[in-house]
C-alpha cells in the first residue's frame, strides 16, 4: 500500500470530507495539521503549489484537494493509485 499524506486543518470541512473518504475505504493515512506547524505550512505549499487545504498526497503523487480525491474515486482511478507500487515487490 502506498503511503497517503493529508495536509489539512481540523476545522475544514473539506479535509473532514476527504478524510471520512479514505477512512470509509479503509485506508491509513497521515494526517499534518498545518494550522499550528508553519514549517509544515510551508512544506505543503512547496510539495503542492497550493495553499489550501486539503491537499492529498498519495506516496509522491499529489492529488489535490478533496474535489480531486474525489473525482479520481468517481472516475473508478483511486483504488488504482492507492494500490501503486513505489518499486518492485
């Protein structure tokens, strides 16, 4: 399983509703809150270019936000990416 990063803030509707996503798909995730950490402020918007939250990170592909995550589930491509191989088995 690919690792997945969410960069979010506790009190963002939109990285509740992308998180409740992947929890309800059963996937592990780490979350960074960038509300009380600058540096990881900073570290989200160089990974990303954005400067919203959420952003999603799937090993060291970077989603997007929560209309991307799910987008990509509606286009049937998450499970895909989630299940990716960062190397050889």
């Amino acid at each position: 399983m690919t690792d997945v990063v969410i960069y979010c803030t506790p009190y963002c509707p939109y990285c509740t509703r992308a998180k409740m996503l992947l929890d309800g798909k059963g996937i592990e995730y780490t979350e960074l809150r960038v509300d009380k950490d600058r540096a990881l402020r900073d570290e989200m918007e160089q990974r990303s270019g954005r400067t919203s939250v959420p952003q999603i990170f799937i090993g060291d592909f970077h989603v997007g936000g929560c209309d991307d995550l799910f987008a990509l589930e509606q286009a049937g491509e998450l499970d895909s990416h989630l299940t990716a191989s960062s190397g050889p088995a």
